[in-house]
C-alpha cells in the first residue's frame, strides 16, 4: 500500500490510466504463463481459421489405398483409417472445437449471467426459487447431463452446444449471483446509494463490473473445460451428426482400435487437445491476476 | 424552522437473535450552516440514526419504528423512494468512514464524480468533467486534470478522503453527514481533512453532522455536540458547554478517558467500567446505571427524560444559545465532574434491584 502521506503519489499514478482494460491487457502481457496460453490459443485459432488454406488436402479427401501412412513430408501428421490426411483433419478439427467451444460458453454466459443477475440483485423469493433449480442441475454431473440433453434432443451441432452451455450455465450463475451479494454490502454501493443512484444503475454500472471479473476469467477457464468435453462427447459418439467431420474427440475413437498399428492416430488429435485447453486455462489465470486493479505488482 | 427536525426516531434490527433497540426515541434538531457533533461509543447507534435519516437502513433487517424526520419541510420517514433519492446526494450528502473501501475500485474518479454530478443535474459530460476538476481542486489534490483517470487504488487513504468529500460537496447539499470521516486515517492527516471539511461547510453555508467516538475530533469542530448512549440521548448542549460543564456521568466519564495535553499535571485517565447494555433487550431504566458511580435506586427502574439543566432556561433545540439538556437522575455536580467521581460523603452506588449486578450477556457487535 502507499504510505498515508498526503505528498506522496501512488507510483502508477505517474503514467495515464488507460482504462480497466488497457490496464489489464498491459498486466497480461506480462505475465509469463499467460503469454505461453496466448501462444497456444493463437496456434489454436489460427488453425481453425486457416484450415482451409494451410491444409495439404481436403478433410474428406482420401483412399483406402493410402491408409495408416506414418508421418512423413508428403503427410505430415500420417494419414488415417480411411486413408485421409491427419495433419488437414486436426486443422479442420480445431474449426470445430473452437466453434461449438465458444458459443458453448457464450450460451452458458448469457443464461447464467442473467440468472445469476436476477437472483443476486433481486434476492427474496426469486433467489430462491432460481437457486433451488440451479442446484439441482449442479447435482448432475457435467458431462452425465450434456449426454443426457443429446440424447433427448437427438444428435446435431447445435444440440452439442446447447448441452455443454446448459451444463455450466449453473456454474456461472452461482459465480455472478455470490459476487452480486457480496457487494451488495460494500461500501461503495451504500456510497453510491447515499448519493442518490438508482437500483438499476448501482445493479448495472457499480455491480455488475465489479462482478464481471471473476466472470470472465471463469468463462476462460470453463472453454478449456469445454473443448475437453466436446471431445469426450465426441469419443463417446455424441459428436457431430455427420461422423465424417473432423472432431478431435471423434477422431480418437477412430483411431483406437488401431492404436499399435498407427499410434500418430492418437498423438497428434490428443496433443491439439491439450494444447488448446492448456492454452485457455494459462491465460484464464493471468487475466484472473491481470483483471483485479488492486493486484499490482 | 430548522433544516433538520429528527423527533422520537425509533430504529430497531429485526434478526435471528432477536430485535435490537439499535435507537430508542431520539429528538435533535439542525440549523442550516450548524455543524453538529454526535459523540458516543461503538454500537450506541450513531451511525443507525443517520442511515435512517438518509433511509439506507440495511434491509431486510432495520426499520424505523416510529419517529419523524422533518428535513427542510418533508418528512423522509413517508417519502416515496423515488423522491428520496432524488433527494440523496442532493440536498444531503454522506462521507464514510472507510475511504479505502467507499470508492468503486473499477471506476475511475472521473466516472464516478461525473455520474454523481449528472444523476442530478442536466449537464454535458465535459461540463461535469470541468465541475469535477474544480471540486478536486478545491480539496487541495495536486494536478486534478491528469488524477482525475486514477482508479481509488492509485491514491493514499487521506486523498482518498479529500476525493470522497469532493464528491459530497459536488451538488452543494444542504446537509452534510460525515461518519467518522477521519478515524481510519493517519493522524497527521486527520487534522488536515477536518479543517478542509470545516473549511468547505462553512464556505458552503452546509451544515455538517459530524459524528465520532473521539470527542478531540469534535472539540474544535461543531458548535453543537449530542452524547448518544445504547440508543439515546443523553446529553446536549453547545460545544463549549459541554466542556466546561459536563452534567451526565457519561459524559463525565468520556472526557475523563481521553488524554488532555494542555493539563498541567498530568492525570491519570480513568475509563469507564463494564460494557455497553445489551440492546437485544428492551431498555429498563436508565440504560448507563450498571455503568454509573452516581446512579440511585430509581436509576434501576426510571428512564430518566431529557430535560434542561437550569428548569427556568429558555428552550433552544438549535443555535448558539441551545439549551443544555441531560438525562439523568442524580447529576454530578461540577466538582464531581472535575474529579470524574462522587464527592458526597458516604455516596454509595445504588446496588442493583436484588443485590447482584446482573451479567451482562456478551454483547454481539451491533451496527456502530
């Protein structure tokens, strides 16, 4: 802390605030881990944007002829089961990911952010009621209930997401909902009420952003959950309608029968696995650090 | 009329354990421009009689039983909410105690002096922007233009301090409540935030409600002080009054517990035995007897009512010339008040109804 000296200026005070986000951003850049995750995630992106024009081949383009090739110059990851280049179908696999991952999370962001909001601003009976429901969902194991909601709703992209966004929305509205109570009590917000701001305007301007953070660094954290989970759906058989695309998850279960005679076939779908999902927890814990003004270093 | 009416305000905390008499009927008045000293210790319900003044009781738990709160000619307790915070901000305004906890840290100064501005008055951003250099301006923060994007974390306690005043000040309030402004800072620097504070009142014409447990605060401060024990009243009189003659045994008894400097023999500080009563229960008698050295028999069983301390005196509520009003049965007399205990020859503490001093529950920490 600074010394209590009128005289004495804070020593970040010297340089122009840029704002909660340039300030966060320039805190971010340096953190180590978190620039080894912004590395992976941008492999990560880049991948699934450029697929379609970085990959050698086709992700369906392949002969039986070709199949189970080792890695070499003309495929650099192997070719699959069906004679298929690995290297283009963990690009196009990262398209997939990537896509069902983030609107997944957005989903759940959205849903929970808003229950979460309702409950934890408005308390009495709604927070109750809301929170009873969010419980019970919370009871049901993660990946359990996503299979459960695809078995219900039948297989199919769209389903794959709601599933996995219907299984974290209650981690997010508990999240928002604690934080919101929390600060209901602090000072600032009697502050704020003491100089005549409205409900929604404490709710929304003094709240809601003293709250988002924790919010944010858990959506990052709960999208390397959710890559992982769109893969074991897709393992599980639970992937995309078509069982051509190039899902990693799916991908895995392709390979397993054949794992002596072509382990690549394992590696290479595993490692984009990791490496994403290592990507979105290392920078899910620098922004938790980055985030939080009072955290200076 | 006075700006400030409160008249047998009635607060209690409704909660698990029980209902707390947090304010048991308290009447005072505010002139406008008067500053006003509300002195007593932790729990003896201060705090809880502004909050209910501004309404900002915590709910679910406070309510305010009875009373009314006449400010300016409305009555706060029946305002609709709508009006009421029109009203916040505006007409009265608030400093906490804590600084360190009363800015929103992912706000700028600027978005929040802005926002206080612009709540209440129709103004552009860059006019509220130029209002909010002034104000920090005026309480003396150095380069305001460049602070002005600092977050709450960027300054020292006591600026933070000067900030928070900047931002009750900014629409100019009739009233100003200041909540142990100073306790949570550094010595030094609490003489320099309650000179700005009194600087800036006077200037302002606002009157200011200064409440505190240190009566050194108040001492060279407010025109006016109230003693408040366990949710009373008990003592008022103007600033000097007080001092010079302080007629109730707690009062006595606090400016016997705090160190004077300017005493030529230094005496010994004598503090004031047992604890606060246990506002859990409703009050019987008067609530400082089982702390009293000059307490009677009735004392036990009879609250005594504020009543002025010359029977013929002219009745003042407010100003300079307000009447010296104490609650007690058995007053100390100067000498006694001098000497912080009984004098009189053979004066025994009346012994509590049943012999023993009864055992006062552990007292949870109220609401100060």
């Amino acid at each position: 802390m600074t010394a209590p000296t009128v005289t004495v200026t804070a020593p970040t005070a010297a340089r122009a605030s840029r704002g909660l986000w340039g300030d966060a951003a320039r805190r971010l850049l340096r953190n180590r881990p978190a620039i080894v995750g912004l590395i992976c995630i941008a492999i990560f992106i880049s991948a699934a944007i450029l697929a379609p024009v970085i990959a050698p081949y086709g992700p369906l383009a392949g002969t039986l002829a070709e199949r189970y090739q080792p890695p070499s110059l003309q495929h650099l990851m192997g070719t699959d089961t069906q004679g298929r280049d690995e290297f283009t179908r963990v690009l196009y696999g990262a398209q997939v990911s990537l896509q069902v991952g983030v609107i997944a999370v957005f989903l759940a962001l959205f849903m929970g952010g808003v229950i979460g909001a309702i409950a934890g601003g408005l308390g009495g009976k709604i927070d109750a009621v809301l929170m009873r429901i969010v419980d019970v969902l919370l009871a049901i194991p993660g990946i359990l209930l996503a299979i459960g909601i695809i078995a219900w709703l039948d297989r199919g992209m769209l389903q794959l997401m709601l599933a996995i966004a219907i299984t974290y929305v209650p981690v997010f509205a508990r999240l928002l909902r604690g934080s919101l109570l929390a600060l209901r009590e602090a000072d600032y917000v009697l502050a704020a009420r003491s100089i005549g701001a409205s409900r929604v305007r404490i709710l929304l301007r003094h709240m809601l952003p003293n709250a988002l953070t924790p919010l944010i660094v858990s959506a990052t954290l709960v999208l390397a959950t959710a890559i992982i989970d769109i893969a074991g759906l897709g393992f599980l058989g639970l992937g995309p309608p078509d069982p051509r695309t190039a899902e990693w998850g799916t991908m895995l279960t392709d390979a397993r029968k054949f794992l002596e005679l072509a382990p690549w076939l394992v590696y290479f779908p595993g490692l984009a696995i990791v490496i994403s999902a290592i990507g979105f927890n290392l920078v899910g814990d620098g922004l938790r650090e980055s985030l939080d003004p009072r955290l200076r270093r | 009329m006075a700006l400030l009416e409160v008249t047998d305000l009635v607060v209690r905390f409704r909660t698990h354990e029980g209902t707390i008499h947090a304010v048991n009927g308290v009447s005072f008045e505010v002139e406008a421009g008067e500053t006003l000293g509300l002195v007593g210790e932790s729990g003896c319900g201060k705090s809880v009689t502004n909050l209910a003044v501004m309404r900002l009781l915590p709910k679910p738990a406070g309510h305010i039983e009875g009373g009314t709160v006449i400010f300016d000619g409305l009555d706060l307790v029946t305002l609709p909410e709508s009006d009421m915070r029109e009203l916040r901000g505006r007409d009265v305004a608030m400093i906490f105690q804590d600084p360190m906890t009363s800015l929103n840290p992912v706000l700028t100064i600027e978005e929040q002096m802005v926002e206080t501005i612009r709540a209440h008055r129709k103004t552009t951003k860059q006019e509220a922007r130029k209002r909010a250099i002034e104000l920090l301006a005026m309480v003396g923060i150095p380069k305001p233009e460049t602070r002005l994007s600092s977050y709450a974390h960027q300054f020292s306690g006591g600026m933070r301090q000067r900030v928070m005043i900047a931002m009750a000040l900014a629409l100019e309030p009739k009233l100003m409540i200041a909540d142990e402004p100073t306790t949570a800072l550094d010595v030094t620097i609490q003489a320099q935030v309650l000179e700005l504070l009194r600087r800036l009142t006077t200037e302002a014409g606002t009157a200011l409600i200064l409440i505190t447990h240190d009566l050194g605060v108040v001492a060279g401060m407010t025109q006016r002080i109230n003693v408040m024990y366990a949710g009373f009243i008990v003592e008022t009189a103007t600033t000097e009054t007080l001092f010079a003659s302080p007629s109730h045994p707690y009062t006595v008894g606090l400016l016997h517990s705090i160190p004077r400097l300017d005493e030529v023999r230094p005496e010994t500080l004598v503090p004031i035995e047992g604890t606060p009563p246990d506002q859990r229960r409703a009050p019987v008698g008067c609530p400082f007897a089982p702390r009293c050295a000059w307490r009677l028999e009735v004392c036990w069983s009879d609250n005594p009512a504020l009543v002025p301390l010359d029977p013929h005196a002219r009745l003042r509520a407010s100003g300079p010339e307000a009447t010296h009003l104490v609650a007690c049965h058995n007053r100390p007399t100067p000498e006694e008040a001098a000497a912080g205990r009984p004098l009189r020859e053979g004066f025994v503490a009346a012994p509590p109804p049943g012999g023993v001093v009864e055992e006062l529950a552990p007292t949870e920490e109220v609401l100060a």
